[in-house]
C-alpha cells in the first residue's frame, strides 16, 4: 500500500494506493481521503496518470452532494416560475460541479434545471435571474427580443445579473493573470470606493 499527497484544483488530497485482484483502476472518497484499488498488472504509469482525473471526479460529486443538501432550490424555482404567465413545471432542481459552458439548463422533457455550483455562493438575486432565464427557455428556445422582455418582466435584476456574471468570467479568466498587487486589492474589497 502507497500512500502519498497531491493538489487536485487547489486542494490538497491524500491518496491511499492499493493493489489487488481487480479488473480496473477504481477510487473512492472516504473521510477527505481517496482510495484508489489498482489491478496487479497495470503498469505504475498508467495508474499515475488515472489518478488525478478519478480524485478530480470525487471531489467534485462531493462538492455537488455538498451544495444540493444545503437549501431548498426547488422551492425557490418554483416561487420564480409562478411568475410567468403560464407557470412552467419543476421537478427538481441540482447544483452540478460539472457544467462548464454555462450557468444553468432547464429539461422540458424531465423538468429539471441544472445549475453551476458556484451560484451557490453568489448573491440571490443571479440566483434567481439564472433560473428565471432557464424557464424562459420554455417559453421562447431562441434569445430574441420576446425571450428578454419577458425575462426581464418576471425577473427585474435580469441585466444586473448579466453583468456580474460577466465580471465573475473576465475575474476567472484572468486571475492567474493578474499581478499579486491587483489581487490583494481585489481580495480586500475596495474597489467599488473611488478615492
């Protein structure tokens, strides 16, 4: 048994290697630590290579168990949709850790939206105009004039939203960026004030 630890997306992770008489290279995330169960013949590269990416997936279904125990989305998409005119149904409502080019989705066949954990963290009311946006999606598929002006009619903070998400991405695409000034000055919080 090998035992050591690795970054996987900033966070530090034990990771406990044992060999055994098992057709595949398998992980599990037990107490913060992931345990990795590796057939006998399986070169020590290949399990190398095929540890990050099952730590990587772990972590991020425990993240997504994490955030979807810790509220009543659902209620909350439901309050949203009986804004509209003909309320659209809501099964379910899941923060996902795996949705990349976009903040949410909504499935007329299923009624489930779907939306980016980080949302979670983020102030209500983009919350709320993202899930506004995904149920407009049931009423007009395309982004045209009609879809806006009844998102903007059932969610008031539609632009608002619009624009921090849009900080949010700039803010995430150019962090690494950024020199170690700017950061500190964007962590500290002063930079609505204009002195």
């Amino acid at each position: 048994m090998e035992q050591r630890t690795i970054a996987v997306e900033g966070t530090q992770v034990v990771v406990v290697i044992e060999r055994k008489r098992v057709k595949n290279i398998n992980a599990r995330l037990a107490a913060g630590t992931v345990q990795v169960s590796a057939p006998l013949h399986v070169p020590s590269a290949e399990i190398e290579r095929a540890i990050p990416e099952l730590a990587r997936t772990l972590l991020r279904r425990a993240r997504a168990r994490q955030v979807n125990s810790e509220d009543d989305a659902l209620a909350l998409a439901r309050r949203i949709a009986q804004r509209f005119p003909q309320p659209p149904e809501i099964a379910s409502v899941t923060f996902v850790t795996n949705q990349q080019g976009c903040w949410g989705s909504y499935s007329s066949r299923t009624r489930r939206i779907r939306l980016h954990a980080a949302l979670r963290v983020m102030p209500r009311w983009v919350l709320e105009a993202i899930v506004a946006h995904e149920l407009c999606h049931v009423v007009h598929l395309r982004h045209g004039e009609a879809f806006w002006a009844l998102l903007r009619r059932v969610c008031r903070d539609t632009d608002r939203a619009r624009a921090f998400l849009e900080g949010v991405g700039w803010l995430g695409r150019s962090w690494r960026s950024l020199p170690q000034v700017e950061r500190a000055l964007l962590l500290r919080g002063g930079v609505g004030d204009a002195d």
